[in-house]
C-alpha cells in the first residue's frame, strides 16, 4: 500500500509540473505599437489602447508557448484625432466591418537564450496571413504587490499593408507597405 501511495505521489508531482499555465495579459504594463513611414521621411507611430493576450505554456522558458492576441481596431491611436477618425473609416480599419484584429500563435522556436522566433497568423481588415516575430522573453518574477508570478514579454516585427489590402489608395510614396510593430507585455499567471 506505501509503495501504491508513493506512485501516486509521483505522478500527481509529474502531472503539476507539466501542467499548462495560462497568463494574461497586464492592461496596466503592456503596450501594443505600430510604426509606418510617412512621405518616405519620417515615422508615424500609433498604438491600440485596448487589446489583450493570452499566454498557455507548460515549460518555464515558454518554449512550447502559445500566444493569442485580439484588439479592438477602433482604440487606434497616433495622438491626432483627425488622423484617428480617418485610420478607422474604410479606408483602412474600416472598424465598422472589422471591430478587431487578432494573432494567433502557431509555433514557437528558441533562437538563443530567452529568444524565439514567433510564427502565426494575424487577420487583419477581414485577410488572414502568415506573419513572424522576434520574441524576447524577459523573466518571470514574483511581483512585490500582488504576490503573484509576472513574466515579460516583448515582440518585434514587420509586416506588408499590401499583404492585407489595408490603405490600398496610398502608394509607398506616401505611406510605406512595411510596418513595424512592437508589442511591450506584463503577463499575469491565471488563478
């Protein structure tokens, strides 16, 4: 019967390391930017105020993470309104039809220490694509106010506006077809 317990012990002990742990994102410390360059001579960067992601992995290092991320197209923001109002018509976001954007993770492969290259699909304006970023995990701490584990995460890459047929009335002269983005994320392990 001791023998019988111990096994037992064993396996649940196995069974809570290798469980999947969700993590959500922090509205509070994440940012979710976008770069593009304007008449060929300087970058206008924007940003949406309300998005949020989830994390699923079972390894510490989260080399076997899966990431989705959804954001609400109409919380575009560049700081001028006017610029704002028109990213959300038609001919771009075009909110009305397509209210969110959103990543799907579909693989995860470490590239150095802490570093992965991050392939998935983004859909955006109503077009799904194939897309990669680069992926810095930046550690797992124990956060001195709540008490509860936090890691940190940031994601960098580019994408075509032509890949998504989103402003298609501006050519690269006015607005580049390369648009960086970067993604800032404090992520919350679920209770």
């Amino acid at each position: 019967m001791k023998k019988i317990i111990i096994l037992l012990a064993v396996a649940l002990l196995n069974t809570a390391a290798f469980a999947q742990t969700t993590w959500n994102s922090d509205k509070m410390h994440s940012k979710l930017q976008f770069t593009i360059t304007h008449l060929m001579v300087s970058d206008v960067d924007g940003e949406f105020k309300d998005f949020s992601a989830t994390i699923v992995a079972s390894k510490p290092d989260f080399s076997d993470a899966t990431f989705q991320l959804t954001a609400n197209t109409a919380s575009v923001n560049t700081g001028v309104d006017a610029r704002d109002n028109h990213l959300k018509s038609d001919a771009f976001f075009n909110v009305a039809k397509f209210p969110t954007l959103s990543f799907t993770s579909t693989g995860i492969t470490k590239t150095t220490a802490n570093h992965y290259k991050l392939s998935g699909n983004l859909t955006l304006n109503g077009v799904t694509k194939p897309v990669s970023f680069d992926l810095w995990y930046r550690g797992t701490i124990t956060n001195p106010m709540s008490k509860a584990d936090d890691a940190g995460f940031k994601a960098t890459g580019v994408i075509k506006r032509s890949d998504f047929n989103f402003g298609t009335s501006f050519g690269a002269s006015t607005l580049s077809d390369e648009v960086t983005i970067t993604a800032n994320g404090e992520f919350g392990k679920a209770k």
